[in-house]
C-alpha cells in the first residue's frame, strides 16, 4: 500500500486522536503550572447609614473583582510552577507524617490515601479475577455439552452491566438491613453495618470488581483451553502424571500467554477505579485517583473549578500508569527479544 | 487414546459442576434481585426477610398482585413467544428480505416482532386477565404482590424518557462515527506494513491505557470557554462545546479509537489479502477494491467492534457527568443523581427501576449477540 492511500485510510483516526487524546495531553501540562484567577482590586468604599444625628458614614477597604467591558469577570493566567503539584501532595504534612512516623496521618492526605487505595486495589483483584477466572473456564470446560451456552450467557451478564448499576446493585443487596446484611447477621449472630467503616466498603469494592471482570478472563481463557495440544496431555497422562500436574505443568504453561494479556488488561482497567466509589458513595472513606482527579473538576461552592490542581493530579495519576506498565511492559518486551 | 484415562471421578464432577452452579447464582443474583426490588413497594423491597421481598405482602394488600393464572398465562406466553423467535421468525426474516438484505429485514421484522410481543404481554394479557381472574374464585386471588408505580414514576413523572433520548443520541452517534472511522483506520493498518503503522498501533494501546479523567481534565476549560476561543473562526455562531451531544459523541469516539483499531485489525487480517488484490489486478483503486471486496465480507468483525463501542457509550458514567448539563444528562449520570440527593425509600426504588430499565436493553443485547461478544472479547487475545 502506497504511503498516500495509507495516510488516507488511517487519517481521520489519527485525525481524531491527536485533537482528543495527544491535544489535551499536552494541554493538561500546560494547566498544571499555570493558575487561572480573576483579578481583584481594592477600592475604598464609603458606606453611609441614616443615624440619628445627620447619617453615620464609614469607609473601609474593599476587594472585588475587576470586571471587562461587556461585564464579565476578568481572569489573568499566571505561571506558578509546581505550586499546583505541591498543593495535590501537599509535602509538608507529607514530611510531618513520615517524621512522626504516623500512617493515619499520612492517610488524612487524599492524594496518598487515593494512590494507596488505587494500588491496594489493583494488585489484589489481579490473583482473584485470574484465579477465578481460571476456575470457571475449567469448570465449564469440564461441563455438559448442552449447559455451557446458558452459562456462558449468564456468565456475561456481570461483564455487560454498566459499572456505576453493577455496583449499585451489589449496594442494595448490602445497605441498611439489605437482604445479604440481614443474613450476615443471622450467620455471626451480631449486628452488622456494612456502610459504616472503611474496610467494609472496601472489601465490597474488591468483590465488585471481581465479580464484574472475572467474566472476562473466564471467556479469554476458556478459549485457549479449546486450544490445549491434546497429544501434550496425553503424553502427560502416560509418564503417568495427576491430574493436578497435567494442569500444573501442560495446560498453565499453555495459557501463559493469555495470563500476561490479561494482566496487562486487568493493570489497565482497575487502575482507572472509579464507578465503584460513585456507585457505592465512598468518597467520604475511600477515594480513588481518577475520584481525585473528577472531584477537583467537579463544581465547587462558588462554581469554581480547581482546573489546575485537577491537571496535577492528572499528570500525577499519569505516570502512575507507566511506572505499573512499564514493569510487566519491559519483561514482555525481553522475552520478545531473547526468544 | 481411550477417554477412559481422561474420565473423571465423580467427586471431581461434583465439585466442578456445583462450583459452576455457585458461580452462576452468584453472577445473576444481584441483578435479578434488584429486578424483583424494583416491582414492590418499599416497605417490602427493603425487607430483611427474603421471602417477604420476593412474595410482597405489603405490595399485595395495598396496591394487587399477580394471581396464580396470571403467572402461569403470562409465562406460557412470554415462552411461546421465544420460542417463536428462535424458531419462526428467523426464516420469515430470510423469505421477505428485499434482494437479500437481510440486515434491513432484520431490523424491520425484529423490530416489529418485539413491537407486537410488547402490545400482545402488556395490554392484551391484562385485558383478558382482568375478565378471567374474578371468575376463577382461588385460582384467581393474588399470591405475589407487584406494582409497576414505580417504573411509572421514573419515565413518565421524572422525564426519564429524555435521558433515555440523550443517551440514545449518544450511544447510536458514537456507535456509527466509531466504526466508520475505524474500519478505513482498521483496514489501513491491516494492510500495511510500514514502520508507521507499527508505531500508530503502540501509541494506541498507549492511549488506551490513559485513564478518562486524565483527557476529562484536558477538555473541561476549553469546551466551557470554547465560544471565545472559537469566535474568530465562526464568529457569533460560535458554540459552547460543553454540554452539547455531539461534543461528547466526538470525545468517546477518540477514546475509542485506540480499542476500534486494534480489533478491526486483526478481524481485516484474517481477510486474505489475495481478495483485495485480484480486484486491484482487475483495475480497481485501493478505494474501490474496499468497498466493492472488503466491505461485503467485514460485517462480523465490524457488528462486534461495533457491540463494544455501544457498551462504552452506554455504559459511561465519567465523561459523561463532567462534560454534559442537566438538559442533556444521559442515563446513567441521571440514576447516580436520583440516588445521590436526600432519598426517600421511594426515591430509593424507583432508583432501583431506572437501574433495571437501563439493564434491560443489555440482558436483550447478551441474549442476542452472546456469540459476537465472545468472540470480541478473545479477538484480541488469541492474536496476541
């Protein structure tokens, strides 16, 4: 295929990525060291009341904000450095926190409670939905012939909701003296509020995921499962080998591949954690980066938005990503290499 | 090799088919709950005794119910209905398709169908009902109670209907500028073998891994400010990009490129490129060679690229939220608003209803399509 016709097939693709992907990349850098602000001015303003002897005047001094011709408020932009970064995480009680040697204080800061948080979340769901995963496929693999497209469908079901409703919908199960709630506690015999600590919510937040993504790696792998080498297997069987080991030592090396694909997949995904917490209103307990990142776009009393601090945390959040990519990254990219 | 070695005890076939029967009461379970929440009323949705959520005591003295021959006259219609679905309707679909387009039949036949099965469950069972449960003296008195108040509440007093619009708008504008974008990408890189094309596939599943608040924060004060920015070019006319659909359409649609392009590749490069190439030698362009080869054969791989790009849009919530006004909420922002304001418990289940109205558009899309998703979703592994 010739260069122009290729340019042409993939241009308006391209076109639309670098307006909506690379542009505001670019563009959230520039935010974070910059501050937007209207411009105030001091004015003194002589204020009279009616008193009883003539009126009572007093002039004090007063900030407003400077306004154009057509009446709006004026903004200035000025370069501000790393302030906006400083403000995301904030190194003073940073330094306070590690001196006194204070996880809970530490925890008070919400950049680095999100960023434990996203962490804590994204490396423990990984064994569990590959692990669960696993089990479904080999477990449907084992099945009838006839219950497997009834299960597949049912199977799907977690994967296809909208998050914010999947999430939803594992809440109403557990708010108040909600059905799940009601027979946790005639199980432990003691009264049970899932909503009101921390650890709880999060516990639900991990099971949520689990139970929405699992699906996924349960179809990838129950498709490399139809592609086990048979005579492999049955080469296995004949040195006389259980059936623990043919899965230990045939079939997992054969799914290899696909367990890397969905770590990739999985690091990608839960790291972008964030309909659980608007699903299960955590934000008062637990947040998340991206959480970090809308709530300082989200409107604020006055109607402000915290734009820069917003594109901080963005950027912050962004090299996040590549450092938990980079690693399982440069491994796959060895392997290329050396094989 | 006998399967005689590779038989299995059957200790080992319990184990495996109960943990596969747990799995499956654990996958539907919290979906079909809220769907048999959302047809009590409070008092009984949020019961702690299970029985009572399901059967409906309170539901059923204050507000009726659904009788014995109800449930077994509405089940055996629902089912006959199915059942000519799958077996009825395809071959009439076929014989009446105009000059083999069988996609247009689809539509207009499915689309019919579903119409009629609507009209047949909803009002002609009730009718005949209402004159059959009187006459049947026990058979006839309600057993499970059931209120659609509820479901009325949400579309019809609380404008539901917009947001479904909204999101209609959203959904079906993302869907079809997605693919069409993203097949001539697709097809492009599958066909090349340049240097280029290797470095725009890393850069896009670079892109795919950027967390959408990150580009959120990239758009925001310029799609508020845009009617400055933008006036030396369209002077007066120019628009506020925030808040506007097709805005959004065209924010999900970049952040679905990286995605579209990766599947649509790999589904074109398991098209012979022999076939484009014997129409080339035949004297078409590159152009003509795709749409007068390609395109007949891509429609698998292109409705479930495009299956995927529907579930993005419907299913956003982030985007969304930060980038429309109330006027043109979609749905999902719509529910979380419902639920997140000081709530009475009947605020709370007809949050509820809107979850499983918005659900079942999904459950439909899973029942129809179960095979084009599962084969999505192991396209881009199995290539590796």
């Amino acid at each position: 295929m010739k260069k122009k016709t290729f340019a042409i097939f993939v241009g308006p693709s391209v076109f639309m990525m670098v307006l909506f992907i690379a542009a505001p990349l670019l563009s959230i850098f520039w935010l974070s060291v910059h501050v937007t602000q209207p411009v105030y001015e001091q004015v003194e303003v002589e204020t009279c009341t009616p008193g009883l002897l003539g009126s009572v005047c007093t002039t004090e001094l007063k900030t407003r904000p400077l306004l154009d011709e057509s009446g709006r408020i004026l903004t200035q932009t000025t370069f501000v450095g790393l302030q906006s970064y400083r403000n995301v995480i904030e190194p003073e009680k940073l330094r306070s926190a590690i001196a006194n040697g204070s996880w809970r204080e530490l925890m008070n800061i919400r950049f680095w409670s999100a960023l434990r948080f996203t962490l804590v979340f994204t490396i423990l769901t990984l064994p569990l939905v590959l692990g669960t995963g696993l089990l479904i496929a080999l477990a449907v693999n084992n099945t009838l012939q006839r219950i497997k497209g009834p299960v597949i469908f049912v199977s799907l079901l977690p994967f296809i909701i909208t998050p914010v409703i999947g999430a939803l919908s594992i809440r109403w199960l557990f708010i108040g003296d909600g059905i799940l709630t009601a027979g946790l506690e005639w199980w432990l015999d003691r009264d049970i509020a899932m909503f009101a600590q921390a650890w709880t919510i999060e516990l639900m937040m991990y099971m949520y995921r689990v139970w929405h993504v699992a699906p996924f790696a349960f179809v990838v792998f129950y498709a490399g499962l139809q592609t086990v080498n048979n005579d492999a297997v049955e080469a296995a069987i004949i040195d006389g080998a259980t059936r623990w080991q043919r899965l230990r030592y045939v079939i997992i090396p054969h799914l290899m591949p696909l367990v890397i694909f969905l770590t990739l997949i999985h690091l990608m995904d839960a790291y972008r954690v964030f309909e659980e917490i608007v699903g299960f209103s955590a934000s008062a307990y637990v947040i998340s980066l991206q959480w970090l990142t809308y709530e300082f776009l989200l409107q604020d009393g006055t109607g402000a938005r915290a734009i820069s601090r917003a594109s901080a945390s963005a950027i912050l959040t962004m090299i996040g990503v590549a450092v938990l990519l980079g690693l399982p990254l440069r491994r796959v990219w060895r392997e290329r290499k050396g094989s | 090799m006998s399967s005689a070695a590779l038989r299995q005890p059957m200790s080992l076939k319990i184990l495996s088919n109960g943990f596969l029967a747990f799995w499956c009461i654990v996958a539907a379970f919290p979906i079909a709950w809220i769907a048999v929440m959302s047809f009590k009323t409070p008092i009984d949705a949020f019961d702690s005794n299970p029985f009572r959520v399901i059967f409906g005591p309170h539901t059923r003295t204050n507000i009726g119910g659904l009788s014995l021959i109800d449930i077994v006259l509405g089940l055996a219609l629902a089912g006959m209905l199915v059942r000519q679905a799958i077996r009825w309707l395809p071959g009439k679909v076929v014989e009446y398709a105009p000059n083999g387009r069988t996609g247009i039949s689809w539509l207009v036949g499915g689309g019919a169908y579903a119409l009629v099965s609507l009209v047949l469950l909803v009002v002609v069972l009730p009718a005949v009902l209402g004159v059959l449960n009187p006459l049947l003296g026990p058979l006839g008195t309600s057993i499970v109670g059931l209120t659609t108040e509820h479901y009325e509440a949400v579309w019809i007093d609380r404008g539901f209907t917009r947001n479904f619009a909204n999101s209609m708008i959203v959904t079906s504008g993302v869907v079809l500028v997605s693919l069409t974008v993203g097949t001539l990408a697709g097809y492009g890189l599958a066909r090349a073998d340049s240097v280029i094309a290797f470095w725009l596939l890393v850069v896009a599943l670079v892109f795919r891994a950027l967390p959408h608040s990150v580009l959120v924060a990239g758009y925001l004060p310029y799609f508020i400010t845009s009617a400055e920015w933008l006036a030396p070019i369209f002077g007066d006319a120019a628009p506020t990009l925030y808040g506007k659909p097709w805005a959004i359409i065209a924010v999900l649609v970049a952040i679905n490129q990286p995605f579209t392009i990766w599947m649509l590749r790999s589904f074109f490069q398991n098209i012979p490129a022999e076939l484009d190439e014997a129409a080339r030698v035949d004297g078409c362009s590159h152009f003509g060679a795709f749409r007068r080869v390609i395109v007949p054969v891509m429609w698998p791989g292109v409705i479930t690229t495009g299956l995927f790009s529907f579930l993005l849009a419907y299913n956003d919530f982030l985007v969304t939220s930060l980038l429309l006004d109330a006027q043109n909420m979609t749905m999902v922002p719509a529910i979380a608003n419902m639920f997140n304001r000081e709530t009475t418990a009947s605020d709370e289940v007809q949050a509820i209803a809107a979850a499983v109205s918005i659900t079942a558009p999904l459950f439909v899309l899973v029942l129809v399509f179960q095979r084009q998703i599962v084969s999505g979703l192991t396209a881009g592994a199995v290539k590796g």
